[in-house]
C-alpha cells in the first residue's frame, strides 16, 4: 500500500492551500479484504490513504459521516467503494446508528477492514466520581451495538469551551486509559465544532492523552475577513505534534445557496466536489468525514479522492462562492459576538438552526436547543445588536437566532432558508 505521505507541514494560510493544489494529484492504492457484498459505485482506483498522526494507522482519506438515517445497503455500497473510515456516535439517531453499522460489519466480515470511531456525548451530563463507570458503561453499550470487541477511537463528542479543563482532570484521563487497557479502544480523541475550537485544539495538545482530533473545517477557514488565525495556529501546533487530524463540516454551507451558484453552475464547477477537495490540499489535514446521503455523493466523494487536484479555475470560482455567501453562513467564530450578545452562544444556536432547516433534523436540533441553559435562551436579556455589529461577515444575528428560538423553542413558524 502506498501512502500519499500527508505528513504535517505547518502551513496555516491560504497560500498553503494554493501551494498544495498547485502540486495536485493523487497516489492510488490497493485495499486489501475488500469483500464486496454489493457492487461499489466507483469502480476501479482505490480510495487514498494517509497516515493518522501518531497513531501511526493507514487510513482512507475520505471517511463516511453517519449522523443521519443511514441503511444498511448505504453502508456496504460505501465500503465497497473502498470507504474504510467510519465516524458515528452513540447519539446517532439514538443509537440506531451504531447498530446498523454493527450488523453490516458482522454480516460482511469487515470489521478489521474499517477504522471506527465511535463518541460519548454523555459526559456532559455526568462527570465527577461517576465518570469512569460511566464512560466503561456507554463503551460497552457501543460495542455491542455494533457488535466488536473494540473501536478504533473513542471520542468525547462535541466537547465545549466550557469543559474544557476535562481533559486536564486526572480523573478522565484515568477513565480512558482503564478503557485502553482492557482492549475497549485502542485510540482516544474528540470532535469539536464550539467557538472555542482553537482553545481545545492547544487543550488537546497539550494534555497528552489525546491521539486524533475531528473538528470544523472548510474553505471557509482560510481566509476571510477574521481570517482564523487563532485556528490555524492552533492546527500547526497540533500537526506539530502529530495528532491525528480529521476534518468535518467540510461543505462549509456549499450545498445551502443554490442562488448564489446558478452562473458558476453554469460555467460546470461542482462546489460539493471543490469544497471537499479544498481540505484535502491543507497537508495537515488526514481524513475529511463527509456526510454522504446519496449514492450520487458518494460516488463524486470517492472520485475526488482519487484526483484531488483542484483546478486554479475551481479555487478561483470556489473563492467567488465563499465570497458572495459569506454573509448568509455563520462560521462558527462565536468569541467575535458572543460576549457581546451577553448569555446567547450564537455559533452554537445558529448551528442548530442549520442542523433544522439545512440538514432537515428537526427534532435532533430541537432537542439540543431545548437542552441549553435558560439563560443561553432568554433573548430578551441578550443584546443582540451588539452581536451583529460585532459580525465580520455581516450576518443578521437577531433575527437568525429570534427564528431559531421560534422554530426550536416551543413555538413553531414556517420554513426559511439556511444559515
Ligand atoms: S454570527 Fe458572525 S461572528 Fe457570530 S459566530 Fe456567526 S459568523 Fe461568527
């Protein structure tokens, strides 16, 4: 098996993009174990991969997201297509998910063909002396989900700004190494899409005992008017020390604006495909997990893969996107308008609201919605204005989060379009 060798380079602008597209190209590879219990929908060249930081593991580029209702079906024709990274979480579709997965791994014999990642999002309820019951707990619920003995990764889900200080608590560490010990996973990690990404990334770093971080990331944070420094510093230093970096989020609202995209359609650039090529260019960058829903995705996903040269016409029509909906799509830089909108965590509400009008989860957004603080919620506290001057990108925050507290609070208003 050959690697594409995305070894870290510490490059943290957009130049470092267009440097790495203007290289281009992609190495091809052969999986082995590839028993196919249904044809792939790309035929031919191999899924490229990369090796996961310090992990040391060889693994797919492309790895599959599984946040939504998947089937079995999709699953196999994904791993036929020689997909052989997998995220999914023990909240997915309450837990569904997970064992969907178990009983395609099972059937078809390819659970040591995959990396599997699975996540506990129970830690932010329960934490203190119960926490290492808990985690061994919600671990072995996983696994006999999805029917293994073991995953790859175990993550702390969605960890916040807030919690920070878990992954310096001993008590954690402790939890998750006990889980490593007994042969439960072999990997520790954790996703992450709070305003407070760069903090947790350094966090991560430095604590020690994280092997992998999943965050948010697209074309989107790479320039711009707030530029995300602080990210990218916070991605150099973790590829400096070899953490496995695995992107998600990576459309960055490129499916959202049909609108905004009819002439740059016209002229036949796919932004989808752009989009995902984009953060394959970042060579800090291992894995991007995208959430594919349709056989059509996933075939242009794995096509990508294996070119993943992005034309200088495609990033300069791909810049012309980002730049003409930068205002409509809240890029998730809360520590600009937060302090500002006094309680609301508007990166947090304004994702919720997208989980509910883009990617149609209504009752998963509602249900996040309604599980924040009251005071995360009292909108006539907030001073909203002022987190609206403090916008770069110009968004209208009062009355983005006003819809999202109508359509995810207890009253309901009829359809708009995504943030
Ligand atoms: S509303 Fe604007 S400043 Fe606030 S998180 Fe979204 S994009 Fe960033």
């Amino acid at each position: 098996m050959s690697d594409l060798g995305q070894t870290p380079c510490g490059g943290s602008n957009r130049r470092h993009f267009l440097r790495a597209a203007a290289a281009g190209g992609a190495a091809t590879i052969g999986i082995q174990g590839l028993a196919s219990a249904q044809e792939p929908v790309a035929a031919g060249k191999a899924v490229p991969t990369a090796t996961l930081g310090r992990t040391g593991e060889k693994v797919t580029i492309l790895g599959m997201g599984t946040s939504w209702t998947l089937s079995p079906s999709f699953v196999q024709a994904a791993i036929a297509s020689g997909v052989r990274y997998i995220d999914t979480s023990e909240t997915y579709e309450n837990a569904r998910v997970e064992k969907i997965l178990g009983e395609v791994l099972d059937r078809t014999k390819l659970r040591k063909d995959v990396y599997l990642v699975t996540k506990n999002a129970s830690f932010r309820r329960t934490m203190g002396t119960g926490a290492a019951k808990m985690f061994q707990d919600h671990l072995d619920a996983s696994l006999e989900r999805l029917k293994t003995d073991h995953v790859d990764c175990y993550y702390l889900h969605g960890i916040a700004g807030n919690q920070v200080e878990l992954l310096a608590d001993p008590g954690v560490k402790a939890a998750f190494e006990s889980l490593k010990k007994q042969g439960k996973t072999r990997f520790f990690g954790l996703s992450c899409h709070d305003a407070r990404l760069p903090e947790i990334i350094e966090a991560a770093v430095d604590c020690g005992w994280i092997d992998q971080i999943m965050f948010k990331y697209n074309f989107r944070d790479v320039g711009g008017v707030d530029r995300h420094d602080d990210l990218q510093r916070a991605i150099d230093k973790a590829a400096k020390a070899n953490l496995g970096l695995i992107a998600m989020k990576t459309q960055g609202g490129a499916i959202n604006f049909p609108d905004k995209m009819a002439d740059l359609q016209a002229k036949g650039f796919k932004k989808e495909v752009a989009a995902v090529k984009s953060v394959w260019l970042d060579g800090r960058i291992q894995v991007a997990v995208s959430e594919m829903t349709t056989r059509s995705d996933l075939r242009e996903n794995v096509a990508a893969s294996q070119d993943k040269a992005l034309t200088a016409r495609d990033q300069r029509l791909l810049e012309e996107y980002r730049r003409r909906t930068a205002h409509l799509y809240c890029h998730g830089c809360g520590h600009l308008c937060e302090t500002t909108a006094k309680g609301v965590p508007v990166a947090t509400v304004l994702r919720y609201l997208r989980y509910y009008e883009v990617y149609g989860k209504r009752q998963e957004a509602r249900a996040l919605y309604q599980a924040l603080p009251p005071q995360a919620r009292d909108l006539a506290a907030a001073d909203l204005a002022a987190a609206e001057d403090a916008c770069p990108h110009g968004l209208p925050v009062a009355e983005l989060v006003q819809r999202a507290d109508a359509r995810m609070g207890d009253r309901v208003l009829g359809r708009a379009s995504g943030v």
